[in-house]
C-alpha cells in the first residue's frame, strides 16, 4: 500500500449548487471557477502520479476570522459552522480530476475529512492517497 502527503497553499472553497441561466443553460458562479482552476494549476505542479487511488485524507485549515479574539484562538481547533464538509470535498475532488491526478473521482472508494483552524495567517490543504 502506497501512502503520499502534500499540501498545497490555497484555502479550500465549497462547490455551489449550479445556476441556472435566462436560456436555460447552467453554470458555476465565477469565483467558484477561479477556485477550481487556481486548485487545478496547484495541484498540477505538485507532479503527483495519476493513478486510481482509492482513500483519500483531506484536511482543510482555515484561519479563524479577524473579529475572533486572539486569546480564544486555538490552534488545530476543528471547525464548526462555516461551509459544508461534502461541498468542499466535492471542490476538492473536482480540482483532482481537473488536474488529471484522478480519472474519475467516482474510482474514490472511501474519505475521510476535515475542517481545522488554524492560527496562521493563511490557510491550507493537506492531503494524503492510499
């Protein structure tokens, strides 16, 4: 069994539900897009095999909010309220199969996740394949 960690700078973004335009067509709001291509070229660049992995272990760090007092900031805190964990592994999983990591991120058999705080300044996502 094979077991590869990385991470990349970026925070992680949740996938929104499509919109539906005048004529009927859909499609992602802008920002939403930006994220997914700016997660893809991170990820591109991380030169990671493509394969069929099966696991993946994501964890997503988020810096706490500037209005959260600094003596109330814990580090490695897990993240309650603020976005859905299945839409942000949804964005996840998109960005891997947009960067050609993964063929089809229904070959994904099983994963685990996680919202984190953090006390730096920026946020991050690490993860992990099995």
């Amino acid at each position: 069994m094979y077991n590869f960690r990385y991470k990349i700078d970026i925070e992680g973004y949740p996938c929104q539900r499509p919109r539906l335009g005048r004529f009927g067509n859909t499609y992602n709001t802008p920002k939403y897009t930006i994220h997914k291509k700016h997660s893809a070229f991170l990820l591109k660049a991380l030169q990671i095999p493509q394969s069929e992995y099966e696991y993946v272990c994501i964890r997503f760090y988020f810096p706490y909010p500037k209005s959260t007092p600094k003596k109330q900031r814990i580090d490695l805190q897990p993240m309650r309220g603020k976005y859905d964990i299945d839409n942000l592994v949804k964005s996840f999983l998109d960005a891997l199969q947009d960067s050609g990591i993964i063929k089809n991120d229904s070959c994904v058999c099983g994963i685990y996740a996680e919202k984190i705080y953090t006390t730096q300044e920026k946020g991050w996502i690490e993860f992990d394949f099995e």
